[in-house]
C-alpha cells in the first residue's frame, strides 16, 4: 500500500501476527502514486507469480482485476449480517458480474472545503461558487483549487459537475451521454475557470498540489476528498481552524453529488494461502481497527 506515514497499518498488521504467529502478514510499502502501485500489482499478475496474497485495492481496480482473472471470489465467505455491516455502495463498487472480489475498509467521498473565516454562506450553486470564488481572490490566493490533471482525479472533478447539472455519462445498457447538454455545461463550467478564477496552472494538479496551495492559504475553495481534512487542523497549517466543507454544489435540476472513492481488500487468486489472507481481511475490517484506522 501506499507508505504508512501514520504507522496504524503497522499497528494493525502486528495486533494480527501476534495474534496468528502461524500465518504473520507482512506489508509493503510502494510509493504514493496510486497508478504506480496498481502498475506494481499488474506486473506481479503478468509474470503469473503469487506475488501478493492480499490486494490492498483502489475501488477503481476491481473490474480490471477481475476481468482478467486475478482476483478471489469472496461471495459465498460472507454471511447477510456481515454484508449489512458496510455502505451498499461500497459492496457495488467491490463487485463485478454479480460476485464480491473487494472488501470495503477505507471509504471516500469528494468535498468541497472553503474558507470559513472569508466564506459568509457556503455556496449550494454553481452561479454561488463562482460569484464567491471571483469576489475573495486577490494577489496571494486564487478562488477555486480542484484536480485538472489528466488522471482519474480529473475524471472524478468533472463527474461531480456533471451530476451537479443533472447528467450522467453512460446509460445502464451502455449508451455514452458525454455529448449531452449537461456533459457539455459541465465542461464549460471547468474549462471557463482556468485563468479566471483557477490558476492557469490547475490543469496540472493533482489532489496534493491543490491540497498544498489551499493549506498554505493560497486558495477560497478546494475540491478534494476527506483525508485533507486533518491535514488542515494541524498546528503547521497556515488555515487550521479557519475551514469547513459542504457536498459539491449544483445547478438548476441537479444535486449536491460525490464521486466514490476509497480503498478495499482483495485475495489474489494465485495466493498460496487464500484462507490466511481471507482471516487477515476478517481481522483488518472489524469495527475494531477500522475505528482505529
């Protein structure tokens, strides 16, 4: 996974060895690009070696994983009650063609955090957004941050102005709606930002650099997802107490919307012990460390 800056990962990992001295877990650390390590879990599967026994694995990877055979069915290992445990939309999103290969242990959402100490009403509109974000912006912070990167972040900040105009980008049987009214509308909102009320330089952030700038106090507006939150309220944060967060705001005949992220474990389906790594799983998503988490 990515480095375990916080050690709570270590901390869960050794309550379960001592536990299961038989069958200990060890971690590794890959850089922090999400892509890198997905390319990591790739090149194992490619080369049809074990590799990993347990895939700590991006929501966005289970069909591609799947698909191509790499991971464990976990269907039948779990009971009703377990499953009425976690969000339904984070079982969906560990699911393909009907069966269960993710386990849900990291759920996350995208938010749009502002400045509250310069924010008087948090915007519920589009038309909100930009008046404020225009009106507050000055030499030293520009008025809205958010990911423009040519990456999944970037599908993400489109998806939530998409939804917050009232589209959607596919249809349940497959038909594209990218050339709809709404998908356009959400272009324009984005597009027309850049050099206005963004940085010129926004379409190459990805969610730490925006997340950098708006800490820093170089920002009214920023579209990112939980984990900044803490980051903010720490003493070494130029905006700690100053800050609050709303959903993504909308347009006429949309809502508040957020795009789903967050993390999740799978088996791989070359593992060596599948019932270990399934027993780890057990352990690492019980209400008990996920609290701790």
């Amino acid at each position: 996974m990515e480095p375990d800056g916080t050690g709570v990962w270590r901390d869960i990992i050794e309550s379960f060895n001592s536990a299961h001295p038989g069958t200990p877990v060890r971690l590794v650390e890959g850089p922090p690009s999400t892509d890198t390590r997905e390319d990591m879990y790739s090149t194992a599967f490619l080369a049809g070696r074990s590799g990993y026994d347990i895939v700590y694995c991006d929501v966005i990877w289970v069909p591609k994983f799947a698909a191509a055979g790499w991971l464990l069915d976990l269907t039948d290992r779990l009971s009703a009650a377990d499953l009425a445990d976690f969000l339904p939309a984070d079982l969906d999103a560990g699911r393909y063609n009907g069966r269960l290969y993710r386990m849900p242990a990291f759920t996350d959402a995208g938010l749009l955090y502002y400045r509250r100490d310069l924010v008087r009403r948090p915007p519920e509109t589009f038309q909100d957004l930009v008046s404020a974000a225009s009106a507050l912006q000055n030499t030293d912070r520009v008025g809205y941050l958010w990911q423009g990167k040519q990456s999944e972040g970037l599908v993400t900040n489109y998806l939530e102005v998409l939804w917050g105009y009232g589209g959607e980008w596919i249809t349940a049987d497959g038909r594209v709606l990218l050339d709809s009214a709404e998908a356009l509308e959400a272009l324009r909102f984005l597009k027309s930002s850049i050099g206005r009320f963004s940085p010129q330089g926004v379409t190459t952030y990805t969610e730490e650099e925006s997340r950098n700038l708006f800490q820093a106090g170089r920002g009214v507006f920023l579209r990112n997802w939980f984990y900044v939150w803490q980051l903010l309220g720490r003493p070494d944060s130029e905006v700690a107490g100053k800050v609050a967060f709303v959903p993504m705001v909308h347009g006429p005949g949309g809502m508040r919307a957020a795009a789903l992220g967050g993390w999740g474990f799978a088996v791989s389906r070359r593992s060596r012990n599948p019932d270990a790594a399934w027993g780890f799983i057990e352990f690492a998503t019980r209400p008990q460390q996920l609290r701790q988490l």
